[in-house]
DNA sequence: ACCTGAACACCGTTCAAGT
DNA sequence: ACCTGAACACCGTTCAAGT
C-alpha cells in the first residue's frame, strides 16, 4: 500500500514480477495496435493472463502504459533530431524529423491525441518524453526559421500540433501507405516559406 | 416494439413527445458542447429530466443525435458550395467553403472523428449528410484542380479528411481563436499548386 | 403514443486479504 | 514482494410493463 510497495527501480525485483511485466507489455502492445489506445485495460490484463488489479500495480495509469511501449521511440526521435542538425541543411533537417515524428505518432490510433493531451498535462507519465519532443522540434523549427525556409508564424506546440493532425488523419480511414505520404507533404509544403502572393 | 411504433414522420406527434423530443436536443447541445461528441447519453437524459429509455426511443443511436444537431449546418455548406462556384473564381471557392466546413467541424470536440467514421460507414445515421459533403467537396475540388490552382494528386475524400484534421488540431489544446486560422492555413498554402522546387 | 424501472454485460479504479 | 477476488460507481443497450 505504502510508497516502499512500489517497484523500487522501475522494474519488479523478483523473477515472476519480472515476467508478469513483460506479459502485460506484450498484451498492451498487441491490443493497442487492434483497438487503439483507448482499449480495456480489463482486456489487456485477460491477455496478460493476470488480474487487473495486477496491471494497476504494475502500471498506474493508462499513460504509464504507454510511456514504457513509447519511450524508446521517443528517445530516437529526440537523438535523431540532433544527428539531422548536424548533416542537413536547416530545412531539410526539419522536414525530415517530421516525417519520422509522424511514423511514431501514427503507430496507434489514438494516440496523436494522447500525446496533444501529454504535452498540456504535467502530471501525465508520458508528460517528461512529449517535453523532450517539443524541446527538440523547438530547435529544429527555430533553426528553420532562421534560416529563411519555414514560415515564421508557428511555435513548435503548433508544429507538434499539426504533424500530429496528419499522423491522425492517416488513421481515420483505410488508406494506401502514399496517402499518409500525401497529407505530410501537404503540410510540408504549407510549412515552406516563399514569396508573398495576391490574397 | 415494431416499425409502427417509431415516429411516423420524423417527430414525435403528441405533444408531450414533442416536448421531450426538444428537451433532449437541448440538454445533448450542452452535453456535447462542454464534453465532446462522446459524452455519457446518460448525462443528456439525466439534464433534459427523462429516462435513458426515452432518449433511445427518440434518437436510437449516438450519430441520430449527433444527425439532428448538425443537419442544419451540414445542409447550409451544401448549399454554400453552389453559392461560391458561382460567385468566386475556382481557387477561391475551393479555400472560402474549407474555412467555413472547418468551422463546423470544429463545433465539438470528437466531431472530426464523428465525421470521418459517417463518411465510410453507410449505416450510421450521419452517413448521408457526410456524403453530401463529399459531393460538394468533389465539385469544389475538381473546378480548382481543372483551374491548375490546386494540386491534382488529392482527392475529396483525402481533402475531407485534411480539413477534418486541421479541426481536430484546433480542438486538441486551448488555442486563440487565430491559431486555428493558422493550422487552416497551413493546409490551404500545401493545397495550392506552385512552379516545381528542388527537392 | 409515449414513458419508465430494471436488467444485462461491460468498464475504470481501489482495497483488503492471501502467499 | 507480489497477486487476487470482490466491491463500487459508472456506462451502453434492451425490454417488459405501465398510462
């Protein structure tokens, strides 16, 4: 019940706790990919083959589900940032990181939504990973913008905001691999500065 | 129990059927107003003072609801596309009728998706508004991509769903009134077509 | 013609009790 | 240290029974 009845290092110590974790990682995983990250958490724990009393002791909340299926791919993205810095142009740097910002984000459908919502709320376990991600598109964006290439009217939360609007449009309907191209391009190129015309 | 039994014309005949009938559009404006296309039907029987038998005896699902709130605006920008052919050159007529179908859209939180699923499922009630939308959206877009204003690889449905997206983007933090421009924006400069760039 | 109470199967969340 | 059954308050949906 107390606080030293938590996982002391963020894993459990003892070897069924262990494997019970891994179960649960695995349902969540397998459920979420079906059915979105607004699943039965009851539904993931069945997988799991365990109560979902268990589930909740393991993981608190939905989000710190979902921080632990996520965080590696959003440790990536902030590395990767860095990495696009260094070998491309600023433009080209950004445009790239959004399209992979944009494959992480589409992985489950519901989750663009979680990440808007993790970004506002600090006490989200997913909140410290999408601060990270922000961090590293307010580098790249104002990189671009300097640079001359990107328009200069835009934050990184608005950034954030319509990458995931395309990861979320991707997945409303059936579509081909090339029409989730298409709406990243869209917003690519509405993101690309040039000159002024007739409104 | 049987067909006999459902409201012969659309609406109730008594009067204290109409009544209720009222009620419930009233208390589901609210509902879905403070809490998204979502919201517990529950809720909305409980604040037009009936019980949730009732509300499904006047709206059998959740998208007959949703059908009788949106009708009216839904019917306007069908009307309003015609309007704008015939009165805006075809790039224009194009932008004006996005801005005003985003605005819709972004009545209520969750309404984006609404639309979208109405759009691919033939059974739900909102099915037939979605598909008159399309049908504007198609006229519309194919005058403006014909004009060589707007670019060709798109079509309505993608179309549709990039203005829904912007919506949902609107919807997902608590922005000034002009980030939402800004976001609409954004997709209208990546729909116009411009002389080819580097890649 | 219209309304309701009650039921059913679900869900998220918590807690005492077990090993 | 770890797991579970059971409870609570909710929800969507349906149906028999009332006026």
């Amino acid at each position: 019940m107390n606080d030293a009845d938590a996982w002391p290092t963020g894993l459990p110590v003892r070897a069924d706790g262990r494997r019970t974790h891994e179960h649960l990682l695995v349902a969540a995983q397998k459920t979420f990919a079906e059915q979105g990250t607004d699943a039965s958490l009851r539904e993931v724990a069945r997988r799991a083959g365990v109560s979902i009393a268990t589930l909740y002791r393991h993981f608190p909340t939905r989000e710190a589900l979902l921080q632990t299926l996520l965080q590696h791919g959003f440790d990536k993205l902030r590395a990767r940032a860095a990495d696009l810095i260094a070998s491309l142009d600023p433009g080209q740097a950004l445009v790239a990181w959004i399209r992979e910002l944009a494959l992480v984000s589409a992985r489950y459908d519901g989750l663009p939504a979680s990440v808007m919502a993790a970004l506002q709320d600090p006490g989200s376990t997913l909140h410290s990973s999408c601060a990270g991600l922000r961090a590293a598109a307010d580098d790249l964006l104002a990189r671009a913008q300097r640079s001359g290439h990107i328009r200069a009217d835009l934050d990184a939360d608005q950034l954030l905001a319509a990458v995931n609007a395309m990861a979320w449009a991707t997945r409303q309907a059936s579509w081909t691999a090339d029409a989730g191209d298409r709406f990243l391009s869209l917003l690519i190129e509405g993101l690309t500065a040039r000159p002024i015309r007739p409104t």
